[in-house]
C-alpha cells in the first residue's frame, strides 16, 4: 500500500542499497526539497553524509543563518557552509541581462560547488532533490525545439567531472508529497511548507545591476511583506510571494519634507506547479497596511505597488 510512511522506508532501503558504505555529498539550497534529502539521507545513512552549502549571497534576510542552524547544530549533519558573496557581487557587478545573471550565478555555483566537493575527498555520490516534473521536463525537452524563457540553473556537468553517481530519492514525487515527506520525517512545518525560491535568488528580483545596498534594501522590504502574510496566516494558501526592487526613484512626501526614494513591487500568486499562476486578491486592508509599514520601517523606499498580472502572460518572477 502506498502511504508516506511506507514510501519513507522503502527509500531509506534503497539509499543504503545504493550507497553502501560509500561518502555522499548533497547540496543545500535553503529550499524544501534539498532539505528533505538531506534529512532523509541523514536517517539512511548517518555521518557518511556530507552537505555543502554554497551562499551566494542573493538568500533573504536571515536565511542562511537558519540554514546552518537547522542542519548543522540542530540535526548535527555535517555542514560546510561556504560565505560565496563577495565573489558572485564582484562577478555580477553591471550585468543586467536577466539570462547573463543567470548565467553568471549558475557558472560561479558549479565553480564554488565543485572545489568544496573536492575538499571532501572520498565522495562517490552525489545526491539531489530531483522531482517527478523534472525528470518530465527534461524527457520532454529532448523532443523537438522548445522555447528557452528562462534557462534554470543545476549543477551541469559537475557528476560526470567528478565521477560521482547520482541519489535522488525524490524523483517519483511531486513537490506537495516532497512536503507531506518532510513531515513525516518530522521536520518542522515553517520549512516544509517553505515557498519554492529560485537559484539566481534575490538577483532576479532586483531588475538592473545588482549592489549590496540594493540587496540590503529589497530584504528589508521582503522581511516586512512576509511578516505580515504569516502574521495574517496567509502564508500556506500562497505558493508564492516576494519584494522586487524597482529601479525607479519616485517624488513623496514625509513629515514636512519631500522624498526622492525608490519604488518597490509586491508580488503573491497561487500556482500547483509554477506553470501557470494567478495573482492572490488580498483585501485592500492588508494591502495598505503592508504599505505604510514598509514605507515606515525601510528606509529608502516611499513608493509601494502590487503586481496583479497572472501566468500567463506574465512570469511569477520580474526577470
Ligand atoms: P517563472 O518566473 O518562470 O517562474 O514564472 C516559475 C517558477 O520557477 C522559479 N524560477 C526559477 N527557479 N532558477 C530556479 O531555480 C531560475 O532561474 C528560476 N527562474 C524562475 C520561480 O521562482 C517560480 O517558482
């Protein structure tokens, strides 16, 4: 019979057939589905595990922090946590082409990825958050031609460059059974019902060239909107929501004085698969009030607006 229970001891099973007693390697991402592997691989295979987690610098406020918290001292997995910021800043500074940033980030990673892989020597696998749609996706796209809108990123090459096989315990799932999973591991709910976040990160959400201070201000702005959501319980009937910085200065006026400051775009839409998406109605209350506390609270912006285009014709993200 198919329950989750009996899926998580079947996998478990064949994780220790795969790898035997060999060192396995799993990259962290902050993200739902790398954390579930990481938990189920740890429960399979104990400390013949090894996580590389490779901060770009483009996570939200406080994100990498809890991503070594959770696994490194509260699982207690072995963790090696690599600050890669100020390269990728360096490497993305005036690049503004959507796919030149993702390109750059996606270079950099497997670059950072792979020489922190090296480091740990005797690896012989390499274990992935793989799921259902994704193995879809890429049979599909052998098919004939397809429309490139958005390249995302993984690790390319790197298995086969280092001779690494590959785990993927996920690959039979959907992303609300890779939740469902999660749980049954008894992982906490704020991670597993976490909203999907890309690769490139906040560097797709700030259109034009990408600055730490930008960085800084749009976190600030993402921190308050998600604030409110969780704190009106919206959060889980969104699949997602997020702060984009626009790179506009508008006129305002604050106190007896005006204000030249940047302008900031709310997004949040409901989706099952990320295919397609609509934008969520908030009541106009909440709106207004997420708007007078980011213009309160961040310093910089005094101008707030919300996205209502769906998917499509637009994208969830701006870029
Ligand atoms: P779009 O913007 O194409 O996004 O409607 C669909 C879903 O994919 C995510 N997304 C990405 N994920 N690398 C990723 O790993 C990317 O370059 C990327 N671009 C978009 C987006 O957040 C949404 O969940």
């Amino acid at each position: 019979d198919w329950t989750m229970g009996a899926f998580r001891q079947r996998a478990i099973a064949a994780i220790r057939e795969q790898v035997g007693k060999a060192r396995v390697i799993c990259g962290l991402s902050g993200g739902v589905d790398s954390s579930v592997v990481a938990v189920l691989l740890h429960e399979a295979i104990g400390e013949q595990l090894q996580c590389v987690f490779v901060d770009h610098g483009l996570l939200r406020l406080g994100e990498a922090e809890q991503v070594v918290r959770m696994f490194r001292d509260h699982y207690n997995i072995p963790l090696i946590h690599r600050d890669a910021s100020d390269l990728f800043l360096k490497e993305l500074a005036g690049v503004t082409d959507p796919e030149q940033k993702r390109k750059t980030i996606g270079r950099l990673f497997i670059d950072v990825f792979e020489a922190e892989a090296k480091k740990v020597g005797d690896a012989q696998f390499l274990a992935q958050g793989t799921l259902y749609p994704d193995v879809i996706e890429s049979v599909s796209f052998t098919g004939g031609p397809s429309v490139t809108i958005k390249s995302h990123h993984n690790v390319g090459g790197l298995p086969e460059r280092m001779h690494l096989k590959l785990v993927e315990p996920l690959r039979e799932l959907f992303k609300d059974e890779v939740r469902a999973l999660g749980r049954e591991l008894g992982m906490p709910a704020d991670m597993v019902n976490r909203h999907p976040f890309p690769g490139p990160g906040l560097a797709i959400r700030i259109p034009g060239d990408i600055t730490r201070e930008k960085l800084d201000l749009l976190r600030q702005v993402d921190a308050v909107y998600l604030d409110e959501i969780r704190k009106s319980a919206l959060y889980d009937d969104i699949w997602q929501a997020f702060a984009v910085l626009l790179p506009v200065r508008t006129v305002g006026v604050m106190g007896d004085g005006r204000t030249y400051d940047q302008a900031c775009a709310l997004r949040a839409v409901t989706s099952t698969d990320g295919m397609t998406a609509d934008y969520y109605p908030f009541p106009h209350e909440f709106l207004g009030r997420v708007a007078t506390r980011i213009i309160n609270e961040v310093r910089g912006i005094n101008r707030v607006t919300y996205d209502i285009t769906s998917k499509p014709p637009g994208t969830i993200e701006w870029e």
